[in-house]
C-alpha cells in the first residue's frame, strides 16, 4: 500500500532585529497559503522563526534575552498561525525560543491540521559559546541562552506517517538521526539559521551549504527516511544566512530544493511507504546492526575507545 502526503518547506528570508512578530507570522500565513494552494499538508518553517536569530549578539541583562522568548504558545502574535492551520486543513512545524518557568529552550512544535500541538522538542546539540566573545564578527551564543532539551527525540504518528523533528546543528551529528530512526522515523522536519561565514573556520564559507545538504542526506539515507529542512536565510542584521533548504528522499536524493535567499516555498509528494526501500535493506536494523559493540558511542567518558586503539 502506498501512504502518499504532499509536503513544504517553507524558508524565511531575513527576519530584521526590529520586525514585529506579528509581521514574521504574516509572511508564514502567506506561505501556508501557498503551500495549501499547491497541495501541501505540512509546512516546515525554520528554527527561531518568528524572530531575528538573536543568539548572534551578546546581551547581559536577562529581561533582554527574554523579550526574544515565548512564554506562551500559542500566543496573541503566534494564533494567526494556528487559525490558518484549522482554516486551511493543514499541519506545520515552528521554531520557536521557549521559557518554561526557570528554564529557556530552543524549541521546535509539529501542529496538526485541528491546530493540536502534536509533539515538541528542544534542541539537544546547541553550538557556539558561552561568554562574550566581541572579537567576532557576529556571535553565537546559544549555549548562553538556552539549556540543553530534555525532552529526547521524540517519534510521534502523525498525518500518516512516524514524524519526528531535530534543530539547526542537531543534523550534523549522527546520534540525532539513528536515535529518531531506531523509533522508525519515516519524516524528519527540521528548520536551521546557518551563517555563510563561520569564525572558527574561515576557510569553510565555500563549505556551509555542502555541509548542510551532506548532513541531512546522509540522516535521511542512513535511517531511511524523509527529511524536510527550512532555512532562515538571506543577510539578517549583516550575517548572511545559507539557504538551501530541501526535501529530501530516504534514498538521500533531494527532490524539492530553495534556489533563493528569500521568503520561497518548496514543495513535493512523499509517499511513507518508499522508507521501506531503505530500511527493508541495507539498512535493516535488525539484520545488520551489532549494538553490542557499539558501547563507545554512549561512554561518558568517550575517550575509552582511543585508549583501546
Ligand atoms: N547554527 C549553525 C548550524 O549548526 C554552526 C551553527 C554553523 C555550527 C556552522 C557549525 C558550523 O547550522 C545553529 N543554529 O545551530
């Protein structure tokens, strides 16, 4: 049986430091829009959406740093989001910083076509540093502002399919997708702010957007399954952002591709069922993977193996 679904990725050009939330949700409504207009059932919005990526600057007042965080979702600003869901019968993926009581996340929702929050996570690899560092160009100081998630990696049924969800950085380690397809992931939606330019490597500017589609191909080819990555791109408050966002197929091939920096929406028919192709196979987890030699990989102290070696 085939278990088809028509499917978006909806980038976000720039998001500048002083636009309302209000505006950044109008311009997703429009691509909900589009998105429903061309047959889509879900659209996957980036991390952070509803803001500039703020992370990029270092703020020591709190109340500051709060002002970018959503203490309630949804929210007055965030509902038009949620009235076009039910409105136009169609589910979506948001990006969004998150305060629960003490604690701040970077936080990631999936929302059923009833405007039903369906499943969250809060990113677990969260990348740059800590303290000011004002010999950057631009910062990233989401290890400052937001904590560790705490909610796993979680795998939900959901518009006929086992969906789960990752954040930005997430995709570049292996561990995030192998957790998602050892629950039989079938979709994988995940949103990203990924500068062009990254201090600690200058020599990698030629490198971002291969490293980007490497990252995802190879989670969706290893753990067969769909994978769905919007951008926030373009040159917000002047960092320019990669694009490049994709839909891409448990064979790793991407099948749906963003050619701009801009607000663009991309589109394409999955069909669950194709995931079996890949995990029916080379990748049939229970035939082919030996986990009792794979202790390292969850070794605190993660050096064992270089001693052993
Ligand atoms: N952004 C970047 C990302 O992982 C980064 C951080 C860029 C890490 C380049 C390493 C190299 O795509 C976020 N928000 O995680």
């Amino acid at each position: 049986m085939s278990r088809p679904l028509t499917v978006a990725a909806a980038q976000l050009g720039p998001i500048a430091k002083d636009e309302p939330r209000a505006s950044a949700v109008a311009r997703m409504v429009a691509m909900m829009e589009k998105a429903s207009a061309r047959g889509a059932a879900l659209v996957v919005f980036p991390e952070l959406a509803l803001t500039t990526f703020f992370p990029r600057w270092f703020m020591a007042d709190q109340p500051a740093v709060d002002a970018w965080f959503e203490a309630e979702m949804p929210s007055a600003d965030t509902a038009p989001l949620f009235d076009a869901a039910r409105r136009l019968g169609i589910a979506f993926h948001l990006g969004y910083a998150e305060i629960d009581g003490p604690h701040r996340y970077n936080t990631a929702i999936l929302v059923g076509p009833d405007g039903a929050i369906l499943s969250k996570y809060r990113k677990v690899h969260l990348p740059g540093h800590w303290d000011d560092e004002p010999w950057r160009p631009f910062q990233h100081l989401e290890k400052r502002y937001f904590e560790r998630g705490n909610l796993g990696f979680p795998v939900v049924d959901a518009l006929g399919g086992r969906i789960g969800m990752c954040i930005c950085n997430d995709r570049r380690w292996p561990e995030t997708w192998r957790l998602m397809g050892l629950q039989d992931a079938e979709l994988v939606c995940l949103g990203y702010n990924t500068p062009q330019h990254y201090p600690n490597a200058p020599g990698h500017d030629r490198l971002q957007d291969f490293h980007n589609h490497l990252s995802m191909q190879a989670g969706a080819y290893q753990n067969g399954t769909y994978v769905i990555g919007a951008a926030k791109a373009g040159l917000e408050e002047g960092c320019e952002l990669i694009g490049g966002s994709a839909i891409i197929a448990p064979t790793g091939e991407i099948i749906a591709l963003a050619t701009t920096r801009g607000d663009e929406v991309v589109v394409a028919d999955i069909d669950f069922d194709t995931c079996r192709e890949i995990r029916k196979n080379i990748f049939d987890f229970a035939q082919h993977r030996q986990p009792d030699l794979y202790g390292a990989l969850v070794d605190p102290a993660g050096g064992a193996i270089r001693k052993a070696v």
